[in-house]
C-alpha cells in the first residue's frame, strides 16, 4: 500500500483579496470622543496591531472621534479592516474604510 500524504502537496495560505482602492492607511470614524487622545493612540494600537505591524496612529485634534492607522503591510491592513469593521468598541460601531492617501510614514519607506 502506499501512503496518500506523500502525494499531496501542501495546500497554499489563504492571502486576503486585495481590492483596487487598497492602502497601506485606514480611515477608521465613529469612535468614542470621550476618550483622552493618549488613551485612544493607546486603545487603537491594542486592537489593530492584533493584526499586523502598526507603524503610525493618527488622531488629529480637530477630526473628534477619527483616526488613522498605518500598517507595514498591505495585506495586514486588509485583514484588520475586514476583522474589525462594525465592530462594537466603546459602545460604538466602528466604521472602517481605506485613507485616501497613505500615511506620510508610509511613503517615506518606499
């Protein structure tokens, strides 16, 4: 008799798809405001870095309740977006979409 598992090959990982509006940045609104913006930058880096390399967190004063993360990988930032939109943070449902524009961190690496 001989052994199957000799014959097979290793099926290839699962990447996430990458879609044409992709970014190395998310976009991610609807926060609780009534954190402190230390305690955000804080609280945004435990939840996302779950899912890859975070390189930046941007909170602007003036944008109350957004924020931007920057990943170092691409398909790091895919996965955290599809892992963590409308989640529930804070007593809020998060809303994450790809920046625009990628962080100033970002395009300095390449």
């Amino acid at each position: 008799m001989s052994k199957r598992s000799n014959d097979v090959e290793d099926a290839p990982t699962k990447r996430p798809k990458v879609e044409k509006n992709s970014s190395y940045t998310l976009y991610v609104k609807n926060i609780n405001d009534k954190l402190k913006p230390h305690q955000l930058e804080q609280q945004l880096y435990y939840l996302f870095s779950v899912y890859g390399d975070v390189v930046a967190i941007n909170c602007p004063p003036k944008m109350r309740g957004q924020a931007f993360i920057s990943f170092s990988d691409l398909n790091d930032t895919i996965v955290a977006r599809n892992k963590l939109q409308n989640r529930v943070i804070f007593g809020k449902k998060l809303i994450i979409e790809f920046a625009k524009n990628n962080s100033k961190k970002i395009e300095d690496s390449f």
